[in-house]
C-alpha cells in the first residue's frame, strides 16, 4: 500500500497547483498526507481488527478532521449515523488499496471492494470505481499483464483505456467523479514503466493530483512490487507512528 501513500503525499502539493509535466520535484517541505492515506489507512485497520469499515473510518477521520475532506463526506464523518449519501466520487477508490491485498479471489475482492464503498458511495459509479481498483491490485499481485488488466477492467467497467496521456492532458482538469478520474490514474499506470513513473504521470494530467496519483501508485505498486527506497523512505517518514504501525501489521499479515 505505500505506492498510493507515497502517490497520495506526492500529488499533494500539486491538488490545488496542477501541473502538466512529469519535471517536478517528488518532495517538498510543503508535501504532506491527505484524506486519501488517512482513509486508506482506515481500511487497512478495519481489514486487520475485523472493525467495521464505517466504525474504522470514522475513527481514522475523526482523528485526523483537517486531510482535506469532501463537503458531503464530511458531514458523514462527523454524523452521528451512517447513512449513505450516493456519492460518485473517487473517494471511493482512493481508500481502496488494502483490500485488493487482502483476499484470495477475485470474487471475494470484489465483494469486499462493494462493501467498502458503499458506506458512503453507493452510487454505481462509486461501488465501479472501487472494484476496479481493488480488482487490478488483485490481478497484479497475482502475476497479471498488464494487457489482462486492461481487457477485464475495459470488460467489467466499461472504462475508456484506449486514449493515451499524451491526448489527454493538454484538455485534462480537475475531476473528482470516478468515472472522469479512475480511468485516467488507470491510463497512467498502463504507460508506466516503474512506481515512480506511474506516479508523476498521474501529476502531469493536472486533475486531482492526490487522488489519481494515490490510485496510479497502488496499481503500479502491486504490478512492479517494489519502491525506490528514496521515495519509501520519504514517504514513511511523512506518517504519524500509529499510521506507521497499522501498515507494519496489514504487511506482516497479508503481504
């Protein structure tokens, strides 16, 4: 999972600052966690306590109130219930990751892809972008091509994974829907060749830069299996202790 950390941290300085070049420094003095570690850690700890993912959330959220939150997902953060508002969002698929480790079939990551979005993105488009997350790291991990990636996900989604990012981003901007952000952060890891280079790709589109880059880096991160020891480092050292712990426990049981 440090690929979408290290994604998330990366993209961070850039969210509000987009950018159109792959040139740009990894990290800077400014580049800090976002709600995308922050939920993706909470998915891990719900996936090594057995806590439900909407207790484990909103304990994760709770502690950490100013990662940058959407409006309606905050307000779900801070309810008393648990209701869930049919968001479509990429929310959904930023805090995804751990489960595509955690389980042994695709039809179970699926299922469990499903469960994790839908506490608040129960929209189609929000349950799709999830389980295509989560069904690529899965695919990956187990020694899949990319090619086979790209046919299930373009099969099972729908999503568009012909463009290239050449085209798409000179007309690219920030986009916070599943469907107009996921395949995109896909598109990124398709053309890279390494973690690093998945990762800027998905900063270069100039969109949601956490978010996608978060997204890119988790795919490539199974795919590739490992991370410069530059950027892992970097990344770690960026996390509190107890978000540290959890991912050292969700490693040493599933990975």
């Amino acid at each position: 999972m440090l690929g979408a950390v290290a994604g998330d941290i990366i993209g961070s300085v850039y969210e509000f600052q987009p950018i159109k070049t792959i040139e740009f420094p990894l990290f800077g003095e400014e580049s800090r966690l976002t709600d995308d570690t922050v939920l993706t850690v909470a998915v891990a700890d719900s996936l090594l306590t057995g806590k439900s993912y909407a207790a484990a959330i909103k304990q994760w959220g709770r502690k950490y109130p100013q990662a940058g939150y959407g409006k309606n997902f905050y307000q779900w953060l801070m309810s008393r219930c648990s209701v869930a508002y049919e968001s479509w969002g990429n929310g959904s698929a930023m805090r995804v990751s751990p489960v595509g480790w955690a389980f042994d079939t695709l039809e179970q990551t699926l299922k469990e892809a499903y469960k994790s979005a839908e506490i608040t993105h129960n929209h189609p488009e929000g349950i799709k972008g999830a389980q295509v997350v989560a069904g690529a790291i899965f695919m990956c991990r187990q020694g899949a091509s990319k090619e086979d990636v790209k046919e299930w996900i373009s099969s099972f989604a729908g999503y568009n994974l012909q463009r290239t990012i050449e085209n798409i981003r000179p007309g690219y901007r920030f986009e916070v829907s599943c469907q107009a952000s996921v395949p995109e952060a896909i598109i990124c890891f398709l053309e890279s060749n390494n973690v690093e280079e998945a990762i800027r790709l998905a900063v270069s589109l100039g969109g949601d830069a956490d978010t996608q880059a978060c997204i890119s880096g988790a795919i490539a991160h199974a795919f590739y299996g490992t991370l410069p020891e530059v950027i892992s480092k970097e990344a770690e050292n960026r996390l509190p202790d107890e978000m540290k712990k959890v991912l050292q426990g969700f490693k040493a049981k599933y990975l």
